[in-house]
C-alpha cells in the first residue's frame, strides 16, 4: 500500500516538473510573477495612490504611465523633456479615469542631485505624498571593456546609481513618517549576471541590486517594501540614447522589428502586476534569455561554464534579440 502511495507522489511530482517546464517554455517572465498576474492583486488594486515614475517620457516608463493611469493612479511624471512629458500626460487623461489634478508633470534630471529636494518638495506640495516611487530612468551601454573610458563608467555611475539612490534617499523620510511606501527600481537581467559588451552597464545594475536589497532589509519596520524589476530584452529607444565607449558618443541605434523582445506594452503590463503584488524582484524576458536568468539564480557554475562556451558573439546576439 505504501507503494502505491509512493508510485503515486512520484507521478505527481514529474508531472509537476513537467507542467513548470511547459510554463517556462512559453514563458514571458519569470513563473511566480506570472501566477499573480493571474491570480493575485490587478493594477486597478492601485487606483487612488501617488506614484512617482521617472524616466518616463518615453519607453518603458512610458507604457508604465499609461498602465497606471488606466488603473486610476494620480501620477507625477517626470524626465528631462518636458514637451514629451506633456505628451504622455495626455495619453494618460485618454487611458485613465483620473483628471488634469490627477497629473503632476515634474522635469527633472535624475543626474543633477542638487534638484532633488526641491522636486520631492514640489510634489509634496502637489499631492501630500508618493506611495510609490519607480525608479526608472537610466541610460544604457555597449562597448568592450578596453574600450569603455573612465569618463564613461563615472557618467553612467552618476546616472544609474547615484541619482536613483539619492531621490530614494530624499523621499524615503515622507515614507517613513507615513509608515508606508513602495520603492520600485527599473534594474535589468544585467543585473543579475555579466553581459559582455556592457560591463559597465552591468556594473550600475549590480550596485542598485546591492543597495536596495539593503534598503529592503532597514525599512521593514517602517513597512516601505521594494520591487527590482528586471527586464532583458524589451522594444524600447533606449539603445538610440545609448553610451558607448567614448563620452560623448551615442550608439543612435533603432531597434528592428524582427528581433525577439518582449513588447514594451506587455513588458508594462507585467511591471504593474508586479507593483501591484508589492513582489520583491521580477524577471521580464523572452527564450532563451529567461532560462539563462534561471540558470544564473541556480546553477551559477553551469552558466559561468556555458557563458564561457558560447562566446562573446553568440551572447551578444542573445542579449539584442537576434538569436
């Protein structure tokens, strides 16, 4: 009998493995994140709340405006580019039930340090508080190592870490009085593991993923949770803004249709269920990049040993979407 009950456990287990396998396959995130798209909290569980997204004047931010703005969040938004930030405003009085009040546009460069107190206190003035903040501007780059200046990795430093920590740190004690809060952080795949031709990149996405885990930990007891999101490859303009080795030098490259990303609509989408679900960090990408991001979280040495195996070139294909 006991058999029986073992034969039938072991089924289950390997039909389990199987259906998770199946899931991954077809997946386009990361499977938990996937299951409470599904079944757990909808964006619209959001409306009502103050949410501060920078970066969002274009691409993902952009589409993560417009996600909120249909759940009924009052927004504040904020890049360098004003008439841009106007634009998506009114796409977001289009798409969501909220008013002109609803929509704070603020302009801000995440760089400048120096602005951020007054930018906080303007919304603070506006609206009396941010529920959540996203993290979400940044630039990317692409060039070799020995190609990359100092220059370079100081500029990108400045914008991908630096400024990300220093408007956390200026909105963090309206949180804390509140005991509430949300920071959410716009990371990258290439902040879980290396990517050739981006190391500099990588290096900025490391550290946020080192700073707000800290973050995470010191700001239980004020009840103020944090969500890494991580993209790979999503359909943006970021690679036209891009850095390259040199400063002062962009990539001023378009992304092609043909290439395997997820889309920036759907890369929004899954952004806000995991907002909404207050998870702590989330995977966005397609085959086979999503595997590598498993293999990377679980079986580190294999995927050293795989990475070394593919080579720079078939990884950077992978990494752009042209595998």
């Amino acid at each position: 009998m006991s058999c029986c009950w073992c034969d039938v456990l072991l089924y289950a287990f390997v039909a389990f493995i199987v259906v998770q396998l199946i899931r991954l396959i077809f997946a386009d995130a990361d499977l938990s994140l996937l299951w409470k798209e599904k079944f757990g909290k909808k964006a619209d569980s959001l409306k009502g709340q103050v949410v501060w997204i920078t970066g969002c004047s274009s691409g993902i931010g952009e589409y993560l405006a417009y996600e909120l703005a249909k759940a009924g969040c009052r927004l504040i938004l904020s890049a360098r580019r004003i008439e841009e930030l106007e634009r998506v405003k009114k796409q977001c009085l289009i798409y969501g039930p909220i008013s002109d009040e609803d929509i704070l546009v603020a302009p801000l460069d995440v760089a400048d340090v120096s602005s951020h107190e007054g930018a906080v206190e303007a919304v603070i003035n506006h609206f009396g508080q941010v529920d959540v903040l996203v993290n979400n501007a940044g630039r990317s780059q692409r060039a070799m190592i020995c190609d990359t200046s100092i220059e370079v990795d100081r500029e990108m430093i400045d914008i991908n870490v630096v400024g990300q920590i220093s408007l956390t740190k200026t909105v963090l004690p309206h949180m804390r009085k509140r005991k509430s809060g949300h920071i959410v952080v716009t990371s990258s795949l290439a902040g879980k593991m290396g990517v050739p031709f981006s190391a500099t990149y990588c290096l900025t996405k490391f550290a946020l993923h080192g700073w707000f885990d800290s973050l995470r930990i010191e700001s239980c007891s004020d009840d103020i949770k944090v969500t890494m999101i991580c993209p790979g490859p999503v359909f943006s303009d970021i690679t036209k803004h891009c850095f390259t080795g040199q400063k002062g030098q962009l990539l001023n490259q378009a992304m092609k249709s043909n290439e395997k990303r997820v889309t920036t609509q759907r890369c929004a989408e899954l952004m806000a269920a995991g907002i909404a679900n207050q998870v702590e960090e989330v995977w966005i990408a397609l085959q086979p990049v999503l595997l590598l991001a498993y293999l990377t979280q679980y079986f580190p040495s294999i995927m050293k040993w795989l990475a070394c195996r593919l080579g720079v070139k078939t990884l950077m294909k992978v990494r752009e979407g042209r595998n």
